[in-house]
C-alpha cells in the first residue's frame, strides 16, 4: 500500500542570537562536512512548534506534558465535583494515575519542606515527563469519580479491583490522542504498551556555512549610583552566533490517522478531517515557530525565506547533502542566494536519478529575489495556499489508499 508522507525543507537567516544553549550557555553547534556550523536541536523547535499549536486548535484537542499530573488530573475531577477538598481530589488522581499508568507517584523531598512551612498538602509527582491529552484527562476524571463518589478513595481502590475496570482505566489514556502526542509521540516509563510512535521526525536544524561562536561583553548601571560611584553594577557576557539555516522535517501521514483515530470532534466529517487539520497545524507552526531562547536579548524574530514541502510515496527524503560542502559567501555577502541555487541543482538530480519526481505535489513558498532559483520546483504558493493545498492533498492521498 502506498503511504503518504510530507517532506517539509526551509532555509531561514538568523541574525545574532541564542536560540538553543548547551551546558555552558554557548549556542549549540555541530561539526558538518568538516566544518563547524550553528545547530539548534530538533527537540528545541518541536518545543516552539507546540507552543505554535496554541494559536491554532483549541485546546481540547492539545495535551500537557508534565510530572504534575495529579495536579492536573486533580483540576479536572474538582471541576467535576466542586464539593470536593483539594487534598481528596488530588488522593484520587494519584489513584486513578497509578492504575491507568503504572506509574508510582511520590511527593518531592523538596515539596515535603514546603508543605511543613505552610501546612498545606503538595501534590505527589511523576518521576518523568508524563503526555497526557486533555480528553484523556477527562475521561480519567470522570472515571474516577465513578469508582470513587464523593470522593470516597477507599471505593476506587475497591473498583479498581475489578479487571474490567481497571481495563477502563487503561484504555483512558490509549485513546483519544491529542494533536501534539499523535504528531510527536509519548514514552510511560512503567507501561510500554502505552507509548505512542511518533508521526513526526525534526531534523536538527543546521547552518548551510561555516559559523563561529563570538561572544558580548555587556555591563549594566545601578540606577541608585551617584556621580561619585563610577563603573558598573554588573558585568557578563552572552555568547552569540548567526547563520542560515536548514530545517528539515518530514510527516507520517498513514502513522498521524492511526494515532489520531478517525476524528477529533465527534461531528467531524469526513473520517480523515482529523489528519487534514493536524497535518495543516503543523505545517504552518513548524514553519512559523521559533525558539525562545534569549529572545529578549536578541530580538531575532525572523522568518523562513524559502519553504518547499514534497508529498511523496515511498520515504522521506532530506536535502542536507546539497550543503554537505559548506556555501561560500556571495559576491556581494550573504548565503541565502547560494543555497537556492544550491537546491536548485541538486533537487532535481537526486528525485531524477531515484525516479522520485512528482512536480504535481510539490509546493515552493519563497520570499526575495534570492529565492528566484527555485521557482520552477513546485507551484508557488502564498503560505496559506500552501497549507490548503497540503490538506486538500493529504484528503485524496487518504481516500484513494483507503
């Protein structure tokens, strides 16, 4: 059966900036066809895309990744029942976590301190990152009310001695998977069987050039200082560097419908509308999101100049040999110009000599006259006829395999 799959490949400048640190606060690097080059992680922008995602869906098909899942999952059951005390919501969703997940849910050492300095009882925590969806959250709420009335913790552990209902609890949060856990996955150190692959790989993004670290000295003024305190109130550095990037990323389509189930909103029509948005959601916050880091330092809010997404049938397929060989710096500076034409060679090459060419789905959104290389690699789209255009694909893609 011929899967579908989305090949997403942009080129973006990034002026001085930080946008993802190592351990000593430098920006990350790597070393690429001999070379050193500016690298931001792809954990760091599936991060920004995620955040990306609360502009566009609602968050009851988004979820939270958190170890304060019995806080969480407290919230939800007191929404339910406003009767009941914080401290019995909270001993019922450390209940109904521990039987759905198998995780063993203690309070921190540092949180126990807390608790003794202001008498009010923490919440217990995950030992690791839990992603749970916000209708999965729901549903264990509801369920735990069910077993435990009135919050009566002594009866959900009587309920749960039942194997149906214990089943019930499970199956909680193996369906109903949100956007952001279908696209990008989820691991349950105790459960395995709970884990979700993800639909979705984030290449790390990298510099088409050759990039060093420079760093900024800075010094800041006390405001209090009179004429007679000469010098600075503090001193420092930031390390910076800037390049032009690569960015990579490709999407599962066959994988994404199998994670989301057939619908997200129990009136959608038709079964494959679910993938369509999250398909679309994802294409517009992955080229439109950016990490964070030191971002008020360096304000380097940029944008992508080139954009162009493959719908293939096979595999995914990256574009970072073209810049295996770093770009040299134009005539008149700059790499982008160069790394169009670099694309634009080596595109048509690599899909011509695999018998991978497919110009009716392949989209190239650009920006400047140093993009005009690669006009003739696809259609030209404004981004939101890009997104439409990969929706509308996606949907026949789906129907005519199915």
């Amino acid at each position: 059966m011929a899967r579908t799959i989305i090949d997403i490949h942009i080129l973006q400048s990034v002026p001085p900036s930080n946008l993802n640190r190592d351990d000593t606060g430098a920006p990350k690097s790597a070393v690429y066809g001999g070379v050193r080059r500016a690298r931001v992680s792809s954990q760091a922008w599936k991060r920004a895309t995620r955040q990306a995602f609360n502009e566009l869906l609602p968050s009851s098909e988004l979820g939270v990744r958190t170890k304060k899942v019995a806080e969480a999952l407290a919230a939800r059951i007191k929404a339910l029942d406003p009767s009941l005390e914080r401290g019995v919501a909270i001993d019922l969703a450390a209940e109904m976590m521990r039987v759905a997940t198998g995780s063993k849910l203690e309070v921190p050492k540092r949180k126990e301190k807390e608790q003794a300095a202001d008498g009010e009882a923490a919440a217990p925590e995950s030992s690791y990152l839990m992603f749970l969806s916000s209708r999965q959250l729901d549903a264990l709420a509801e369920l735990g009310l069910k077993g435990g009335p009135g919050g009566d913790l002594q009866a959900l552990k009587d309920f749960f001695k039942v194997r149906e209902n214990k089943a019930l609890a499970r199956q909680a949060v193996d369906t109903r998977h949100s956007v952001d856990i279908a696209l990008f996955g989820r691991m349950v150190a105790d459960s395995a069987d709970l884990n979700v692959d993800a639909a979705t790989q984030v290449a790390h993004a990298i510099g088409v050039h050759q990039s060093e670290i420079e760093s900024d000295y800075f010094t800041a003024v006390d405001d209090k200082n009179t004429e007679a305190e000469s010098g600075a109130g503090m001193i420092g550095s930031i390390d910076f560097n800037s390049a032009t990037l690569y960015r990579y990323a490709a999407v599962d389509v066959n994988e994404l419908q199998k994670n989301l189930g057939p619908s997200l909103r129990d009136e959608e029509q038709p079964a494959t509308k679910a993938t369509e948005r999250a398909v679309g959601a994802f294409l517009e916050a992955f080229i439109t999101s950016l990490p964070t880091g030191k971002i008020n330092t360096f304000g380097n809010h940029t944008l992508p100049a080139v954009v162009i997404v493959k719908l293939r049938t096979r595999r995914p397929i990256s574009f970072v040999g073209a810049f295996e060989e770093p770009v040299r710096q134009g005539k008149e500076g700059g790499f982008l110009e160069s790394s169009c034409d670099r694309l634009a060679r080596y595109i048509p090459h690599l899909e011509r000599q695999y018998g991978v060419e497919d110009p009716s789905r392949s989209w190239v959104f650009r920006v400047g006259a140093e993009t005009d290389a690669l006009a003739d690699l696809g259609a030209e789209v404004t981004l939101a006829q890009l997104v439409k255009g990969v929706e509308d694909a996606v949907a026949q893609s789906l129907v005519s395999s199915a």
